[in-house]
C-alpha cells in the first residue's frame, strides 16, 4: 500500500517536473521545505538525471532546488514564529517558550545550516527556528548554504546513477528510519532521565 502510493506521488513529481523545468523543482522543494511530506530525495535526484540526458543544467538545476527549498523554509519559520504565540500551541508553557528562545539564541545559526543535511528532521528545523525567533536573515542565510549542499549533493547523485536515480530513495529512506530511531532514542533517554530524578 505505502509502495503503491510513493509510486504514485514520483509520477506526479517527475510528470510535474517534466512539463514545468526548473520551476517545477523550485515549487516541489518549496513544498517539501513548508513541511509537507513530499521527499527531496525523489525530487533533486530526478533533476540529476535530467541533467545526465541534456535536458536540463547542472547548476540551473542546484540553484532551482535551492531557491524552492529556502521560500519553503521561510514560509515554515513565520508559521513557527506566529503560531508559539498563538493559541495554536496553548500546550507549551511560558518557561518552555523562553528555554527553546534561550537555547536558539545559543546554538541557533549551526543548528539552521547543519539540520538541513540531515534527512529526517531538515524539513521540520524551520519550525522551531521561527518559535525562538531566530534573527531572520541569519536564518535565511544558513538555510540557503545548507539547502545549496543538499541540492548539490542529490542532484550530482541523480546525474552519475542516470536512468537509476529512483534507487537512491530506497537508501535514503533508510536513512530516515535510522535519524528517526535515534531521535526517539534520545528523546526516551531524556525522559527517563528526567522521571529517575524526580523519583529520588
């Protein structure tokens, strides 16, 4: 079933892509980068091979994706940077608020560039980028450098696999399983952590 409907959406994407050139690229990264499960690893690696038939050019090509995924990202950070002060998320306490602010404020320009490189989380960083109110033009710079390295780094996978490209989703998806596993790993960890010394 979940075969059946990635199928489906890389028809789409690729059939979109097709038709409309590196536009297509841009708005499928943009909607990638807004959140919305569309997987960049179908998308610049189909560019690539695009790119190893003459259609399109290597670096049009990069700078599409990398333009598309950083309006994305823009669009993500005012949604995370209206909504914490909304009653959208009425859940999260004040102190909270202030902490994730605090921690941003501390380590936010690296986690902006460095979370854009990896798969599993990159699309979601803009979120809370926005929620600490991260300075806006940093945010737009470092997303902008780590978008333009995972752009190059898809689109020159796709144009050296050629007609194989697809193959590279099934590593990548692998990929995310592993980010994610680790994530919650952590995330248990954190909470036991923190029930143990409560108890004592």
């Amino acid at each position: 079933m979940l075969h059946s409907i990635l199928a489906y959406i890389l028809e789409l994407v690729t059939g979109f892509i097709s038709s409309v050139g590196y536009i297509g690229v841009a708005v499928c990264m943009a909607i990638e980068s807004c959140n919305i499960p569309l997987p960049s690893e179908m998308i610049q690696p189909f560019a690539g091979y695009l790119v190893s038939t003459g259609r399109f050019k290597f670096i049009p090509a990069v700078l599409a994706g990398t333009i598309g995924g950083t309006i994305g990202s823009i669009i993500s950070y005012f949604i995370g940077y209206y909504a914490m002060d909304s009653r959208l998320l009425f859940w999260i306490p004040a102190k909270r608020k202030e902490q994730l602010h605090d921690w941003f404020a501390r380590h936010g320009d690296s986690t902006a560039f460095f979370s854009r490189l990896l798969p599993g989380i990159r699309t979601f960083i803009s979120l809370p980028a926005g929620a600490a109110k991260m300075n806006l033009l940093k945010f737009i710079v470092y997303t902008f450098l780590g978008s333009l390295i995972w752009s190059v780094l898809l689109t020159y996978l796709g144009f050296i696999m050629g007609e194989n490209w697809e193959q590279l989703r099934v590593y990548f998806e692998r990929l995310d399983i592993l980010v994610v596993i680790g994530i919650l790993g952590i995330a248990a960890y954190y909470c036991l952590h923190r029930w143990y010394y409560s108890k004592r």
